[in-house]
C-alpha cells in the first residue's frame, strides 16, 4: 500500500523556520516526482512546490519562493520541505503528494494525510 | 499564481446527473492532462480521475464509473451520473501550467446532495 507520512508540523512564531518531512512508502520513491501542497482554514488547495524524481529540477509557487526549500533523499525514501521567514499567510494543512510521473507536468495520484503549520505569536 | 476557475457551488438530487466546469487557458489545460479530486471536510483529498490529452480518462482503482471527466480547448469538466449522498464533498481541478512552471489548482466546488 502506497503511504506517505507527514511530519514537522507546530505552532512557529512569525519571522520563524520550520523543517516539514514526508517518509514515503509502498512504492519505488526514486521513480516519481513530489510535491508539496497547502490548505488554509477554510480554503481551498494551494500548490507550494515540486521537485523531479531525481532531485535535480525543484518548483516553487510565487507566494514562497526565496523562503521554502523542497529536497529529497531517494536513500532513505523521505520529502522535505524547509520554511523560513514564515508569516502569518503561512498558516495551513501542508499535504505531501506524489506525482504520476518522474518528470514535472503530470499531476498528483497519492495525498499523505497533512501536518499543520500554524504561524502566530 | 493564476489559478483554474469553477463554481463555488452545485447540486442535485440523489440519481441526478451533475457537472462541475473548470476554465483555464492555453499554458494550462490547453495543454496538459487534467485532474480532480474530491475532498470530504476534514480528509485529505483523494484522485478521482484525470483526462489526458487525448481525452481519454484514467481513474484510479476503486473510483466508480460514475465519474467521467473531458476536456476541450482551455475546458475541462467532471460528470457525476447516479449521484449519491456520499458524493457530498468538495471538488478540486488541477493542471500543470507551463508558463508558471507550476501546478494550478480551482478554487474548488462545494457538492451538495439535496
């Protein structure tokens, strides 16, 4: 069974950083691109960033670029998501996501179940 | 970050054929495949079915027949037949966008099985 398993999530003050990881398992991690995916309270779905399955080829929303930083580490099947300077707008379930294919331009079959970052002070 | 547009709302009645738009533009379903996900409050959201370039649909195992999906020009729209109370949910399109090097999604479409 195909899982992924969010973890990192807690209450950060503004201007904080944060680390989120994914442990994925039940397939080959190497082949597939990621993603990660964000939901605000009472919002909809926000894309925030993806990487290639090979970890050379990374993607970024506008809203976080220059502040998150997605990598992986195909060895030990794990998806991280680093955040810095975070504000308030921040504030949401962060999903992890695996892609249908290796390369960007396909999208998201597998949801882990979210790990919530809640920025305030 | 430009997103797909789709109506805030819809519904039927149980057994009522229903269909949620999704608008976007050439850089976006004009070019790519087009995905949507169905999201019970409080879940995480779920792969319903995505169409191709072709328009042809792929759903995962254990999604109904029930979903269909098409896409036409920068159009894509998901068709609910045999509508059933479970399928009371919210409704996300999605596609890559080529020109923003990123996935757009709809702001979503709230279900309700009358």
């Amino acid at each position: 069974e195909v899982q992924l398993l969010e973890s990192g999530g807690a209450l950060v003050q503004p201007g904080g950083s944060l680390r989120l990881s994914c442990a994925a398992s039940g397939f080959s991690f190497i082949n597939y691109g990621m993603s990660w995916v964000r939901q605000a309270p009472g919002k909809g779905l926000e894309w925030v960033s993806g990487i290639r399955a090979s970890g050379y080829g990374t993607y970024y929303a506008d809203s976080v670029r220059g502040r998150f930083t997605i990598s992986r580490d195909n060895s030990k099947n794990t998806l991280f998501l680093e955040m810095s300077s975070l504000r308030g707008d921040d504030t949401a379930v962060y999903y992890c996501a695996k892609r249908t294919r290796a390369e960007p331009g396909y999208g998201i079959d597998v949801w882990g179940q979210g790990t919530t970052v809640t920025v305030s002070s | 970050q430009s997103g797909l547009t789709q109506p805030p709302s819809a519904s039927g009645t149980p057994g009522q054929r229903v269909t949620i738009s999704c608008s976007g533009s050439d850089s976006n379903i004009g070019d790519n495949y087009v995905y949507w996900y169905q999201q019970v409050p409080g879940t995480a959201p779920k792969l319903l079915i995505y169409t191709d370039n072709y328009n042809q649909n792929q759903r995962p195992s254990g999604v109904p027949d029930r979903f269909s999906g098409s896409k036409s020009g920068t159009s894509a729209s998901l068709a609910i037949s045999g509508l059933r109370s479970e399928d009371e949910a919210d409704y996300y399109c999605a596609a890559w966008d080529d020109s923003l090097r990123g996935e757009v999604f709809g702001g979503g479409t709230k279900l309700t099985v009358l």
